[in-house]
C-alpha cells in the first residue's frame, strides 16, 4: 500500500473551500455587484485570517515535534486539555463568565473523553516514548499546542462576531482557506509529496477524504458562527462517542464496558452543560470601526455596484 501526502489531501481541501466559499459569495451580491472586485477586496483585508493560518501552522508543527519526543497515549492525553484551554480562553478574551457547575461539566467532560479513548492511549505500542526522545520538549510542545487549539478558537470566534467589518462567514472561510495554502504548500515540500511524489497515487478514497475535510472545516465555522466555540467542543465530542458506536456496530471496532461507562460520563456532562439553569451571556458586541479606509473601500465596492444596477 502506497501512502500519498497529507497535505496534499488538506491543501486539496482548502482549493474546495475556496471555490465553494467564492461560488456562496457569488451569490450573495447585490444586484450590478462584480464578483471580481469583491473577492480581491477580501484578499488584500485577510490578515487576520493569515494570522489563524499561521497558528493553525505552528499547531501542525508542535504536534509533530511532540510525537518525535513523547509517546502517542501521552500525547493523546494531553491533548484532551483542549477542552480546557477552549473554555479559558473564551474567559479571557470575550470576558464570558462559566458557572461552577459548567465548569465541573467541562472537567468531566474532559475525563469522560479521556476514559474513552483508553484502548488508544493505554496500550504498550501506544505507551512506549520514541528512543532518545526528550520528554520535557515533548510535553512542553504538546501543552503549547493545546493552548494554541484553544486561542485560536476563541479568536475566530472573536473575529467573525465583533469585527467592525463583519464579514459574513463565506468570506471569512474564503480568506482563512487562502491564508492555509502557502502553510500546507510549505508541509507538502517538506513532506516529499508523501511515498509516490507529489499529487500521485490519489484514489477516490483519497478525494472523498479531501471533501469530508473541507466540509468539515466549513462546517465547524458555521457552528461557532452560530453557537460558541464550547458548544462546538461539546458536538465533537459526542461525535467522537457517535463515531466509536458506529465503528463498533459496522466494523467491529472496540467498545468495552470501561467505554460504555465514559460514554454515558460524556453524555452527562454534556447534559450538565447544555441544560445548567445560570442566566445566558449576552450576546457580544461589535467593536466600532476605527479603519475609515477599509470601510471606505467597502463603501465604494456597494456603491459602484448600485450604480450600475
């Protein structure tokens, strides 16, 4: 079996994410609105999308750093803190205050996920460091990243709801695919294009990979957009329950009692969560415009497509 790059399949992901968010961009305009000049507006103002880009870059590479130095049950371990460091963070730049008991939801939570995935963490494949690995580098890489996964929730969270620009969630995911390409262009070099060169091997299997992967990165943006980047947490850990019971039923995969117990944990904390009775945040502000030239060019993209309308 020959194994193509990764990065192929998610820079591949980003190219559909970009015509898909550019054909729903397309449609939105306003009568006598160019297509051309709006999407070249969205490109010169995507530097805060550039900026997730980047993290979501340096994420890629502190998880391949940590893996070089710990094992992949501790680093599997470690990486349930996202949970965590999702919800400081939203403490911490949207000023949103959790309850206690959504807190201890969120712990239990964390520890549901955790018990959960056991027979992957827990085995002696999984629980053996790489040979002359440094641990301290490796715990430290992997402890930077989850805090990165955390920011940068909460970041495009912050973007995308109080931007003075408010630019719909089309046009932020149309810049933020633009901004990951040179990322994974940059990995899919370093990759070697993977063991059969660069864009070979691909199979069907391979496309329909790289369609799951930009739907679900679509998809993820349109929950935070909508939700909250905790409740965004919550859904994919249920997937991850969803998912394991599917694997079990049609593939045979493992579904032990210690599982069962974590499941029914998560599913609870979920619930906790979901359901706890403290008064709702308000809904966030936008902040007041301070760049005049960016809302200017904006202003005359609306007016010269009303004239010629």
């Amino acid at each position: 079996t020959t194994y193509i790059s990764q990065y192929e399949v998610l820079l591949v992901g980003e190219i559909i994410k970009i015509i898909y968010s550019a054909h729903k961009i397309r449609t939105d305009l306003t009568p006598g609105e160019k297509a051309g000049p709006k999407l070249r507006y969205l490109l010169r103002r995507s530097s805060k999308m550039a900026v997730l880009a980047l993290i979501y870059g340096a994420m890629n590479i502190l998880s391949f750093v940590a893996l070089r130095n710990i094992s992949a049950g501790m680093f599997t371990i470690f990486a349930q803190l996202k949970i965590l460091t999702t919800a400081t963070c939203s403490s911490v730049m949207l000023r949103r205050s959790y309850s206690m008991t959504k807190w201890r939801a969120l712990i239990g939570l964390m520890m549901g996920v955790l018990l959960f995935s056991e027979p992957i963490w827990n085995t002696a494949d999984t629980s053996v460091n790489p040979e002359g690995g440094n641990i301290a580098l490796g715990t430290a890489s992997v402890l930077i990243e989850v805090t990165l996964s955390g920011f940068a929730s909460i970041y495009f969270e912050k973007v995308i709801k109080t931007d003075p620009e408010q630019l719909g969630i089309w046009e932020r995911n149309y810049q933020l695919a633009f901004g990951s390409m040179p990322v994974y262009v940059l990995f899919m070099l370093y990759d070697g294009g993977g063991e059969v060169g660069y864009f070979g091997g691909w199979s069907v299997v391979a496309v329909i990979l790289a369609l799951l992967g930009a739907a679900g990165g679509m998809l993820v943006a349109l929950s935070i957009k909508h939700g909250d980047s905790i409740l965004k947490t919550l859904a994919t850990t249920g997937a991850i329950i969803f998912s394991a019971s599917l694997d079990h039923m049609l593939l045979g995969g493992p579904l032990t009692s210690i599982m069962c117990i974590a499941g029914v944990q998560v599913i609870i904390s979920i619930c906790n969560y979901t359901f706890d009775a403290s008064p709702p945040e308000p809904a966030l502000k936008v902040v007041t415009p301070t760049n005049q030239a960016a809302d200017e060019e904006m202003n005359a993209l609306k007016a010269n497509g009303k004239q010629i309308s």
